[in-house]
C-alpha cells in the first residue's frame, strides 16, 4: 500500500443522511461517522487482541462522552477486521445510542465491508 485509501460512504435512515468517511494507512484504520454532515464526535481508539489472549478489549474513549459504547465497539471490531489500531469518531445530533449503533453498523459495513465507496 503506497497511499492512503479513502472511502466515503452515506446512507438515508429517518430522511437523516448517516455519512462515512474511512482513511486506511498501512499502520492504522481512521472512520469517523456522523448524522447530518461530517463532524467529529466522540472519539475510541482500540488495538487488535494479540492471538490467543484472552481478556477484556483493548480500548479506551479518547474525547467525548456522548455514544461512547458505540464508539468503542465499532473501534474494537475494525481494529479486529483491519488487524491494526483503529480510531472510530461517533457523532450524532437526534437518534440515541441504541439506534445510532444499528445505523452506524450498516454504514460500517457498507463502508469497510465492500470497500467500494467514493475514492
């Protein structure tokens, strides 16, 4: 990988667009997700488990505290899926935690699942 990948991604739930925006380096997983438009949010950075060690999850909240379960398990699982640490930003304005985690979980996937976003 010689540069960065970029992805954007938006979805319509509510008629509230939910964006992404995903920037993956050789060493670390950015995602940075909102409701409305693009805006930092509560911020989780998390670190892939090393094999076969068992214990809780390597992640901690950085800025914020609004959303911050879903902030941490979305930093959790990416780091898990990319293999590197991974910072994942969680903004929202009207839906609460529960909901926004449910949306957020599909933009995720459409986002890094598929990674055929705008490039």
């Amino acid at each position: 990988m010689s540069r960065a990948r970029v992805v954007q991604e938006k979805i319509m739930e509510r008629d509230t667009p939910f964006l992404a925006l995903y920037l993956e380096l050789k060493n670390a997983s950015l995602l940075l997700l909102s409701e409305g438009e693009d805006h930092l949010g509560t911020l989780a950075v998390s670190i892939p488990q090393a094999r076969k060690m068992v214990g809780p999850p390597l992640s901690s909240v950085l800025l914020g505290d609004r959303n911050m379960m879903i902030a941490r398990i979305l930093a959790e699982r990416l780091a898990e899926k990319m293999k590197k640490i991974a910072l994942v930003s969680v903004f929202t304005k009207t839906v609460d935690e529960r909901e926004a985690g449910t949306i957020f979980l599909k933009l995720v996937e459409r986002t890094i699942g598929t990674g055929e976003g705008q490039k």
